[in-house]
C-alpha cells in the first residue's frame, strides 16, 4: 500500500545518504511531492514529507530538490496540513530557506501568513522550524521583515520566549533579531507586543544560544532612539556590563555595540563608571577580537571620555595606547 512504501522510503532515508540520493535518482522527488500534495490522511502524507525532509538536508541534493520547486510546493501546502505534518514541512522549509532559491520559492508561494499561524497553532518544533523559515526570510529584506510584521509574527514569537524550551527560546530570539535588523524603526513592534522583558531576562538567564541572538536583538533595537529609551529604562547598562566580562565573543561584541548607544547619556555613563566597565572595556580592545568589538569598545570609551571626572581613569587605565594601536591599524 501507498503507507507502507511512504513509511519504508521514510525509514531508508532516514538511514543513510546513500539511500536518499538512490531515492532521487530514481525520480522521487517528483514522487514524493504528488503523494504529499494528493495524500487524504496523514498516515500517508507524513511520511513523504519525512523523505522529501531527507533530501533537502543532503547537500549535493538540494540543485535537484529545488529544481523541482519543492519550497514552493511544501509552502503551499502548509495553511492545511496536521500539526503533525508541518513539523516535517517546516523542518524541510527551514533547510530550503537558507538557500536564495529555497526563499524565492517561499515568498513565491505567499507562505509568510501559514507560517505566521504555525508560530501560534504549532507543535512546539513545527514552531521553532517556522520560526526559522522566518528568521531566513527576514535577514536583510526589508519587504519580508514589514510583512512578518503585518502578518501579527511579532507576538507569537515573543510568547515563545516564555517557552522553557531553550531551542525554542534562542530561535524565536534570533528571529526577533532578523526582523529588526537594519530597520530599528521596527523594533518599536516588538516593544509593544512585550518583547523587551523576556528579551533582557535573557541576557541574564539565557543558554549561551540565547544569550547571543537575545544581545544582537537589543543592540539591533537600541539604534531607534525610542527603543533605546525603553531599554535605558527597562534595564539600563548593567545587563550589558555584565556580559562584557561573562559572554562569549560574540555577546561582549553585541554588548559593547548597545552600551555604545547607551552611552549617549551622562546617566548611564555614570552608571557604567560605578560598575567597573572600563577595565573590561580595556580587557576588550586588548584581546584583538576584531574590528567590530574594538570600535564598540573604542565609542564607549569615546562616550566616558565627554565627562571630565573620568579622564583619570581612563589614562591609568591604559586606554590611549591601545587606541594609537587602533589607529595605525
């Protein structure tokens, strides 16, 4: 029968490459894709959906799972498959969007609005998988990013990061953060929908998945002067001084990034003064991380410099050596 064969691909794919690439070769693609557009129950639409998952994780696949508009077709799909099923299909989805043919597809089958919807009516992974097709949408596209918006996407997402799943958590984080990017006008959205809380909870209580998309997010918002005085006020800098000396590279470079725009008032350079950042800032352009961290770290301390009474600290410090070192770069 037509389940058993699903469910017998599905496991053989699930196996090895070696068999998924056979399964190509020999036209399932074409196959597969019928099946699960054609399929009256989930016994049978599932397991296609599996195999056809399979294949678009295999790299040197991925020219011929395309070339048969398989985004297209699997994102069409999407507004009426079980809950079951769209694990599978978002999970597909998510491999096919980071390719720029995999997302032309998608946008092609208008799918923002379905995956909007499994971002609220999901599985708790069909949730995370459609919130990586969105946050793969949204990078650096400024059409996608409004519509995500306009579609209601900001609310689900923010309601997952009071998930306790930390998967699930770091990527609605890490979409929260695509969306904003490049647009800070945006971030205004998120605030409103309630994002900031859960977003700067993060900072502090977030796996090290989170801790990075949930500082990107902040210092992507802190560039729209509205947002930057909610997140003054919300928290101020001492989340972000903190990560100087307790994140990951990538976290002390967000950091810094947001305390840069923090910065800007005497207040909060007052408050960064007291919480011993300069001697972490220092710590910063020493380790040679990179251009980025150095100019972050390099405009706080151009910031703290505004105020006279830190002018001591700063020279004791070591900071104008290791500016000159920046400068000859």
């Amino acid at each position: 029968s037509q389940r058993v064969a699903a469910e017998t691909l599905a496991a053989l794919a699930r196996s090895c490459e070696s068999c998924q690439v056979a399964i190509a070769d020999a036209g399932g693609v074409s196959v597969l894709l019928r099946l699960a557009s054609t399929a009256s129950n989930d016994a049978v639409q599932q397991p296609a959906l599996v195999v056809l998952c399979e294949l678009c994780s295999h790299e040197q696949l991925q020219a011929e799972v395309l070339g048969h508009d398989t985004a297209a077709h699997i994102a069409s799909l999407l507004g009426r498959l079980s809950v079951a099923c769209q694990e599978s299909a978002t999970a597909a989805l998510k491999v096919l969007a980071g390719t720029c043919e995999g997302r032309a597809q998608i946008i092609a089958a208008r799918a923002i609005p379905s995956l909007v919807k499994i971002l609220s009516n999901g599985s708790l992974q069909g949730q995370a998988m459609a919130a990586g097709v969105l946050e793969c949408l949204a990078s650096n596209d400024a059409d996608n990013q409004v519509e995500i918006i306009d579609c209601g996407g900001v609310k689900p997402l923010v309601s997952l990061l009071a998930r306790g799943d930390t998967q699930v958590h770091a990527q609605a984080s890490a979409t929260l953060e695509s969306l904003v990017a490049g647009r800070p006008e945006l971030a205004l959205s998120v605030i409103e929908a309630g994002g900031l809380d859960p977003l700067v909870k993060s900072l502090a209580h977030g796996d090290r998945g989170t801790q990075v998309s949930a500082t990107r997010a902040l210092h992507s918002m802190a560039a729209c002067p509205k947002s930057l005085a909610a997140i003054g006020s919300r928290c101020g800098s001492s989340p972000f001084v903190a990560l100087l000396e307790t994140g990951s590279t990538s976290v002390k470079e967000q950091a810094a990034g947001a305390l840069s725009r923090l910065a800007a008032d005497v207040g909060h350079r007052e408050d960064m003064v007291a919480a011993g950042t300069i001697p972490l800032l220092v710590k910063l352009l020493k380790a040679n991380g990179g251009a980025e961290p150095a100019a972050h770290a390099a405009a706080v301390l151009g910031s703290l410099a505004l105020d006279a009474s830190n002018e001591s600290a700063l020279v004791d410090a070591g900071v104008i050596p290791l500016l000159l070192r920046l400068v000859r770069l």
